[in-house]
C-alpha cells in the first residue's frame, strides 16, 4: 500500500527489513527520551503495524474489553448488513440499513513471492497463535496459502 500510495521505493522484502533496522534505531532513541516525536513510528513500523495482539493488549490496557467490538475484514465481507446489526446492538443504537454495502479502497495487488508469504507467516506465528486464541478462532489470513 505504500508503495502503491508513492510513500515506499524499495521491493517488499528490503522495504521490511530496511524498515524495521530504522524502527530499532528510531525505538531506542525514544525510549532514551520519553518525550520525542517520532514520524518514523508510522512509516518504518510495517511489521509492528501487523502484530495485531500487541495493538489489542495496548488498548486493553486503557478500557476493558467489553468496551470493544472485534470484527475481522473477512466477516464484514461476506456479510455487511449482518455484521452492522451486530455492531449496532453492541453499541445499543438502532439498526442502520443500506441497500448496498460498496467496497472503498480496495485494490488488487501482485501475489508475494512463496518464500516471503512463508517467511512473514514465520514471524508472525506466534502473534497470530496468541489474537486467534484471544478471538476464540482462526482467522483466514492466518492459515498457510
């Protein structure tokens, strides 16, 4: 997506391992200094930004969990109008009804090579183990292709 968006030069694999070099660099210089700001939190954090457990447990340290709706993409997918009557009981609002659910801002991308799907498979396996417990399934992303 970045690469798509103009914001990444580099091929996928060097983009990930570049990246997360200057996200150690640009994680130490703050935890040296607590108050920095960082930019490059957002654009060199492509692993970080895939641990999805890591992000949850943060949040969940601020509100507790019945505060919070998980829905994963594939669901909302295959069944908007469902999904949506589930959210709004959730939050306890009426039921918002459309006609159509169109999808905005997908686009296609080239298939990654089997080598990097197996490798980004790898370092997210444990990750992915601990949100799928955490979900109470297995998420379609997950399983190998």
């Amino acid at each position: 997506m970045e690469f798509r968006w103009g914001r990444e030069a580099l091929p996928f694999e060097e983009a990930l391992e570049c990246k997360e070099r200057e996200l150690g660099l640009e994680l130490e210089r703050i935890a040296a200094d607590p108050l920095t700001t960082s930019s490059l939190l957002l654009t060199c954090s492509y692993v970080a930004r895939g641990r999805y457990f890591d992000q949850i447990q943060r949040w969940l340290e601020l509100f507790p969990h019945d505060q919070f709706f998980f829905v994963a993409s594939e669901e909302l997918l295959a069944d908007p109008a469902g999904v949506v009557s589930r959210i709004s009981a959730f939050l306890g609002i009426r039921v918002w009804r459309d006609e159509s659910y169109p999808l905005r801002g997908v686009c296609e991308y080239a298939p990654i090579e089997p080598a990097a799907r197996a490798r980004r498979a790898q370092i997210f396996a444990a990750d992915n183990r601990r949100l799928a417990e955490f979900l109470g399934h297995e998420l379609d992303w997950t399983r190998p292709a």
